[in-house]
C-alpha cells in the first residue's frame, strides 16, 4: 500500500495527462536550463541541446522531496559536447542542470 500512495498522487497531479504528456510539457524549459549552463560553461553562444531520454522521479518520502521529471540532455556546439542531467520539479518550469561527468577511463 505504501508504494501505491506515491503513485496514486502523481495520477491524481497529472489529472488526465500520460507520463509522456506530463514529460513532453517539460522538454523546452529542460531544454533551456541544458543550453544556458552549456553555453556558459563550453563558452559557446551556438550550443543546441535536445532530449535524450526522460522520466518521473516519485521520492521514496513524500513529505521531504518533491516529484519531478528528470531529463538527460546530450549540449552540443563549438566542437563540444556535454551531457546533463535536468530536474524539474513537477508542474514547475524552475529547473537545474547538473553537468553529467564522463566516465572514467
């Protein structure tokens, strides 16, 4: 029961809209936030970002975090590439981009 409660209140926040609707109304400000970090951090005013994959992050306890979609976004321009990680809390276009370090090796 515990772990149906979480998703029950994401169906009820989404009202009628599917995940991938829910997902899809974040794209552009996840898009947004990738680019401007990007573009500052690659010192490139040209970089262009897109989706590379999304998904509903639903907290284990509710009463601390918020739901959000999280977006990885693949920046490139300048001869550069870089990966982000986008959070977006839930019905919120406030998001934060966290540059997603290459593996090692």
């Amino acid at each position: 029961m515990r772990r149906l409660a979480p998703l029950a209140l994401l169906v009820a926040l989404a009202g009628c809209q599917s995940t991938d609707q829910l997902l899809a109304g974040g794209d552009a400000p996840a898009i947004r936030t990738a680019e401007a970090r990007a573009r500052f951090e690659m010192n490139c005013p040209a970089a262009q970002g897109s989706v590379l994959s999304s998904r509903v992050v639903i907290p284990e306890d509710l009463r601390r975090a918020v739901e959000r979609a999280e977006y990885t976004v693949g920046v490139a321009g300048c001869g550069q590439r870089a990966v982000y990680i986008v959070g977006c809390p839930l019905g919120d276009p406030n998001c934060i981009a966290i540059r997603q370090d290459r593996p090692a090796g």
